[in-house]
C-alpha cells in the first residue's frame, strides 16, 4: 500500500506537499486560535509539517494518516527532530475512511481530498471525528482565473474545468453543505513556486544517482516538461487555500 512511484521520488525532499510556505502553514495554525492540549487529526498528513511544527510552536497533540510510506517515515522523523514525537502520532494507511477513536477539536485533510470523492465527501467524512464546537481544516485548489478550454485546464493536471470553482463559488458550496467559513489561507505565487519548482532540483539529483532505473525516463521526460508546463498553466490559472470551517448547527454534522 503506497502512492504511485512518481510522487515519492518528486517530492522526496518536500517538508511541505502542498503550495504553501512555512511562514503562512505557522500563521494558519495561529488564525485557527489552536490551544495547548488541541487535539488535530490530519487525514494524507503527508511529512508530518503541520502536526509537527504546530504541536512545538502551540502545543497541540495530534494522530496523521498517509499512504506514503517515505512520507509516513519522514513524518516520524521530523517528530523526533522537533522534539515532538510524545505528541504526535503518524500511522501509514489509507486514510480514506478513517474515523477517529477521539474526537478531533480540528479534523483536517489539507490537500487530499479526493481520498472521500471530493470536497463534500471529505467534509462528511472529517465530521465524523470532530467534538462538537471543532473546526474542520480543508486544503483545496481553485480557479484562480477559468481556464478558457478545457485542454488548458488539463494543463492544470486536471481532469477538466469542472474539476474545480472559483474562490466566490468554492466559498459559497461550504455554506450549501451547512457550514460557516471562518478562516482562510490562500496560496501565493511564492508558495507555489517553491512546491513545484522545488521538485525540479530533486528530479535531476534523483536521476544522477538512479540512471539505470526503469523509472529513469518517466522521470525525464516530467523534468523536461514541468518547468514549462507550470508557468503555462498552473501558475496562471491555478490558486490554492486552506479553508477553516464550523458547522452552522453549532456541532458536528456527524
């Protein structure tokens, strides 16, 4: 049980595996007004960033599942890195499904939410582990511009045009799923460039050290259209935040 290949050896050296820096992923953790003792459930945790830098910086605990075994380890590191493993645990699994034995007071899924089918699915899915009064945390593109043809947005990496909304409209569809928006942190070209640009250098390393590997020419031929193909596409079209979300019941929607 793993990710494909490709993600583990282009953002083997992310700490980040999303397009936001570590500036903005601290100042996110401060706008949610976390609280020493919080407890944070993070589903596709990937390296472990997020728990781990908040649980040093405000003293959360938290539980992170990812189907990663590269990321999962990394994650583990890091714990032991920032002095936190007593605080934050990383379990390698399929986080698709995953309902917490505890409720979370922030259950979150910052990037991966294709793990329930999509946004509402996912959302549906984190009520489930969340105490009543918590917040749920989700990370998701949009269209920071419509593309203008459906070959565009697939230059995006997505499927088509309907894959994603607006910011108004993504905003708006938490509100149709019974939910008030109460923080948000977008991405900013910096964020992006430094997710995507930064696999470029890995790609390259990766392949000075694996040149007989069968995977050698899938990973040239990603190095030599990626560069281009990001500032086509993705970082004129594509934005990206992390959206903070209550139920308007005033409880979990569980």
């Amino acid at each position: 049980m793993d990710i494909p290949r490709i993600f583990n050896i282009t953002e083997s050296a992310h700490r980040i595996h999303n397009p936001i820096t570590a500036e903005k992923l601290a100042t996110l953790g401060a706008a949610l007004r976390l609280e020493p003792g919080a407890r944070v459930l993070d589903l596709g945790s990937g390296s472990g960033e997020m728990l781990c830098t908040w649980a040093r910086d405000y003293g959360i605990t938290g539980t992170g599942i990812d189907l990663s075994r590269l990321f999962t380890e990394q994650a583990k590191r890091r714990a032991e890195e920032l002095g936190v493993a007593r605080h934050v645990t990383f379990i390698h699994g399929d986080a698709a499904g995953y309902v917490a034995n505890e409720k979370a007071d922030v259950a979150a899924c910052v990037g991966a939410t294709w793990i329930a089918g999509g946004v509402a699915g996912t959302i549906a899915l984190l009520a489930r582990s969340l105490r009543p009064g918590g917040i749920i945390l989700i990370g998701e593109p949009y269209w920071r511009q419509l593309p203008p043809t459906e070959a565009v947005a697939k230059g995006c990496l997505a499927n088509a045009i309907a894959d994603f909304l607006m910011l108004p409209e993504l905003l708006a569809s938490f509100g149709r799923l019974g939910y008030d928006v109460v923080e948000m942190m977008l991405a900013d070209p910096d964020g992006w460039d430094r997710y995507e640009a930064a696999k470029w250098l890995t790609m390259r390393r990766w392949l000075a050290a694996n040149p007989g590997d069968e995977f050698a020419k899938e990973v040239r031929a990603q190095l030599t259209a990626e560069p281009e193909r990001y500032a086509t596409y993705t970082r004129e079209y594509l934005g990206w935040g992390g959206f903070a979300l209550m139920p308007r019941d005033g409880g979990s929607s569980a």
